[in-house]
C-alpha cells in the first residue's frame, strides 16, 4: 500500500509571506490515501477527489513523494485523517510559527505539515509526531525512516533542500496522536 505526500510550492503573495517565515520553498502539504487527498486548509481539514483543482499536482506547483506502507499503516493513517475532517484549521499555529511559541497551537487542530506529520505517525512510520514542523522537515524524516519510493527532486531540488534543513529551527516532538484503526 502506498500513499502520496505532496509538497506544494505557493500559488500567490500569502504562500510566499507563509514560505518566508518559515524559511521553506513549501508553503502547503497534503496526503492522499485511498484515493482521496486529505489536507488542513484554513477553514478547515477536508478530504477532497484526486481530481480537485485545488489540490492537484498540477495545476498546483511542488513535488508528490510515493511512501511505502503497510496494510495496517495506511489504515490507522486513513482512521486519523478521517477522525479529523471536518476540524478547524490551527489559526494560532500562524502566531506560533511567528514567535516560534508552542503554546499558542490548540490540542487537536493543525495546520497542513502537522496534519500529514501527524497521519503519519499514527500509521508507525514515526516513534513521535511534530510541531513547529516544515516540509522539508517532514520529507527529510520520511527519507530516513526509508519510506519514500520515488525520488521525485532533480539533484539541484535535493542540494537546496539539504540546506534549508541545516538552516531551519527545529521541530518540537510531541506524543503521536491516538487513533482507532
């Protein structure tokens, strides 16, 4: 079983404002599971048709990475994404981000890269979840766990990735969330 991660890059002045403060070439993340994209976008997280225009690649711009899952994984991943829809986008985590102040993000909402982190944890692929977390962050931990099957990066996208890692603020790790599989 499979799923797809896919890093977007911004689509407007907003995107670039959020890629700025993160100091990230991504300003957006989803997962797709089943044949349906999951994804934390202000108001809230929805699980839209791979056909959906907005979160599509393309018409959107970035990058899909392939993660190998077992049967199990990817249905304790599909239960926690499910268990979400409908949950409100983590606005604070905006103010967290900018004053770097955990905190101010709300126990059981999240913004995208937390969401996709999150899902992924509770599947196993990761002993903890993170906050404060990046999507280059998110991709270089999937590498290490050994869990992306394409290297969909030009060797170019790979350098300029290595080092926004080195030059980003740490993730915090938290607990992985709990889920009913």
């Amino acid at each position: 079983m499979t799923a797809t991660v896919r890093l977007y890059y911004p689509a407007d002045a907003f995107g670039r404002l959020i890629c700025w403060r993160l100091e990230s070439d991504y300003s957006h993340a989803t997962i797709e599971l089943d044949g349906t994209i999951y994804s934390a976008t202000y108001p809230r997280i929805v699980g839209v048709g791979p056909t959906d225009p907005a979160f599509g690649i393309p018409p959107r711009n970035g990058h899909a990475f392939t993660i190998r899952l077992s049967g199990d994984e990817a249905a304790r991943a599909l239960a926690y994404c499910k268990s979400m829809l409908g949950t409100s986008y983590d606005v604070l985590a905006m103010a967290a981000w900018a004053f770097r102040i955990q905190s101010l993000q709300r126990p059981g909402h999240a913004y995208c890269f937390e969401y996709v982190y999150d899902a992924l944890a509770a599947a196993g692929v990761f002993s903890t979840s993170r906050r404060l977390v990046t999507g280059e962050q998110l991709l270089n931990d999937l590498y290490q766990a050994g869990r992306v099957e394409n290297m969909a990066l030009l060797a170019v996208d790979a350098v300029r990735l290595r080092g926004r890692i080195t030059r980003q603020k740490p993730s915090i790790s938290i607990p992985v969330p709990k889920v009913n599989a």
